[in-house]
C-alpha cells in the first residue's frame, strides 16, 4: 500500500509540474500578445455609444504616425488602409481588410472664427453630409500634442451592418478611425477642419517630399503643430493628395485667432486669411466659380454675424446655416451630421449631434469624454 501511494504520489507531483508548465505558457502568450496589442485591446475596450450613431473612444500609447512618416506617407486612400492594416495587424496580416469608402457625394460643410465675448477665439464647425455613424476621438499619443478629433464612420467604406461598439474585431477595425479625422483641437488650441471645395478638382502633387492624403495631413497637424504657422510649415513639407478624388481646403485657427483656409491651386498649396470657410475657394486669384448656391448662401451668413460671441451665440450662428434651413437645396438627403463649438483657449469644445442643438455634449483636451 505504501508504494502505491508514494506511485500516486508521483503521478500527483508530475501533473502539478505539467500544469505549471502549461499556466507559465499560457502567461508568457497572454504577456507577449498584450506586449504587442495591449494599446489596441484597451483603447478598442473603450469605445462606448452614447446615443444611436454616435460612438466615443480614447487611443492611448503609440499611433504609428512616426513609422507613417518615416515610410514616406501615402498618395491614395487605398495605401492608407493598406498602412492601417498592416499596422494595426503589427505586419500579421498582409490583405487588406480596411476599405476607405470616402463620399462619391461632396458633403457640405462650414467653420467660421469669431473673437470671444470674453476674450480668446472661438470656431464654429459644422458637417453636412447624409446621415452617418459618428466617432469622437481621444487621442494621447506616444509622442505628440493630446486632441479631440471627429470620424464620420461611414467614410470607412465597413458595411451597413458594421458596429464600432460590437465584437472585439469590430472594435479594433474601428481604430481606423484615429487616421481618418475630418476636424479636431488639440491641447494647444490648434483647430483644423475639412471642407470641399466645390471644384471636384482633386490635389495630386508629386514632388520628392513625404505623401499625406486628407485625412492623414489632419492627423499630422493635430500631433504636432501648436499654431497656424507650424501648421502651413508643416503641410509646405508634404505632398498633398486628396481624398475621395474631392476637391478639399483646410480651415485652421489657433488660439492668436489668426485663422485661414489652405487650398490646392492646381497642385499648388494657396492660403488665405479668412474668417468664414464653405464649399468654395477663396483664394483672390482663382477666377473659376466654385460651389454651391447654398454654399456662398452659407458664407453670406456666417460672414454677416460679426461677433464676438460667447459659446452660446456661436451656436446659434451655426444653427443658422444648418442643413434643415436649406430644404429646396436639400435633394440628397443631407443633415449636418454634427456641429462643433471649439474654445481654443481652453481646448474644449461643445458637442451637438444631428441637428439638436438644445443639448450638448462638452469635452476639454486632456480630460476623459464624458460623452
């Protein structure tokens, strides 16, 4: 009997050791893994949907903005979602599951600068576009200037059923986003905006200089410049190709409350100090007509209110050009998707989704949303 039990003895010390072996395994792949995803896997577990179509995420740790750069950019929203994968899969998965789908339908939108009642410097933002799935991002990179920057999802091109707050895989796709922002602030109260143009005239310069797209070049901007100036320095440094085949201009103010718009002149970068920025070109020595009706309708507008204002006025001037106000013009469907009240001195914002603009959501850089 006793060998017996000194022989089950044994067997009872051998699996121990086994399942030692297998846990000390197991730790090592759930440390390697979060090694190499763990900045994905948190910031994909902090997406959160306040309301229906509106989606909020914070990106905290490395975002490959300096390997994008130091791989020389890239010229096509197809090589975007090729970096993206590529990235986000750390070089795991070569194809690309990512598919941008920027509008084949140009969408609206307008920004105008306004001095503070108070004093500082406030811009107005607002996206028109048909009704599309929204993201709000935070973003606190490795290296880098923290900011606030806004996704219309649908820009993805990830399918109808697709839901950034869904299953683990959805979410890490979502992370996409962090490359595709069509405005934003950053800690420095920098503000950058995306609008067409109106000319359907898409920025291609080919230079020996790095490549962004649209998008792309607001992410660079956001991370790294603190004023206009940095801003129109940095983008001098770059090749710009547009985004979607649209034509686009950048409008982007800083807290001096300097505030212009940078447009793509057949190939050549153009800027223009302004207040108010539509769907047209601005620059003095464009003699083609661009835009809408509505567009130099909207401009008319906003360029009439004058300010200064506080938060408040500066809503309701938005209010004024949303798309609800425009319905002869309205054929396509379009809403102003979100409308931003960007305070530069305090790198905040107010926050109104869909054209309700008796409620707000209110974010400052470097605090959690607390959509």
């Amino acid at each position: 009997m006793r060998r017996q039990k000194n022989g089950f003895a044994g067997i009872k010390e051998t699996l121990k050791t086994i399942l030692l072996i297998l846990l000390a395994v197991l730790v090592s792949v759930v440390v390697f893994v979060f090694s190499i995803f763990g900045t994905f896997i948190l910031s994909a577990s902090s997406i959160k949907s306040p309301e229906e179509g509106l989606y909020t995420m914070t990106f905290r740790g490395d975002d490959g903005l300096e390997t994008f750069i130091r791989s020389g950019g890239v010229s096509s929203d197809e090589e975007l979602a090729d970096f993206l994968t590529e990235f986000l899969t750390r070089g795991f998965y070569r194809r690309n599951p990512l598919k941008t789908r920027l509008p084949s339908l140009p969408f609206g939108c307008s920004v105008l600068c306004a001095a503070g009642k108070d004093g500082g410097t406030l811009v107005g933002r607002n996206f028109d576009w048909e009704p599309c799935r929204t993201m709000v991002v935070r973003h606190v990179p490795f290296r880098g200037y923290e900011s606030v920057s806004t996704c219309c999802f649908d820009f993805l091109g990830f399918g109808e059923d697709f839901d950034p707050a869904g299953s683990m895989p959805e979410r890490l796709m979502a992370l996409a986003a962090v490359y595709v922002p069509v405005d934003g602030i950053n800690e420095m109260g920098l503000t950058v905006a995306d609008l067409v143009d109106g000319t359907n005239r898409a920025t291609d310069q080919k230079t020996e200089r790095p490549d962004l797209t649209t998008t792309s070049a607001i992410r660079l901007l956001l991370n790294n410049a603190a004023t206009v100036e940095e801003a129109l320095t940095l983008l001098e440094s770059y090749d710009m190709h547009s985004s979607a085949g649209l034509g686009h201009h950048l409008a982007i103010a800083d807290r001096s409350g300097r505030s212009v718009v940078v447009e793509y002149i057949d190939d050549e970068m153009t800027v223009t100090d302004t207040a108010v920025v539509t769907n047209h070109i601005l620059a003095k020595d464009y003699d083609a007509e661009s835009g809408s009706e509505e567009s130099h309708r909207r401009y008319d507008i906003l360029a009439a209110a004058g300010g200064p204002f506080d938060a408040d006025g500066m809503r309701d001037c938005l209010d004024a050009a949303a798309q609800y106000r425009f319905p002869e013009t309205n054929a396509d469907g379009e809403i102003t998707n979100w409308s931003l009240v960007f305070d530069l001195d305090r790198a905040g914002a107010d926050f109104y989704f869909r054209e309700n603009y008796d409620d707000a959501y209110h974010y400052t850089v470097g605090e959690p949303l607390a959509f």
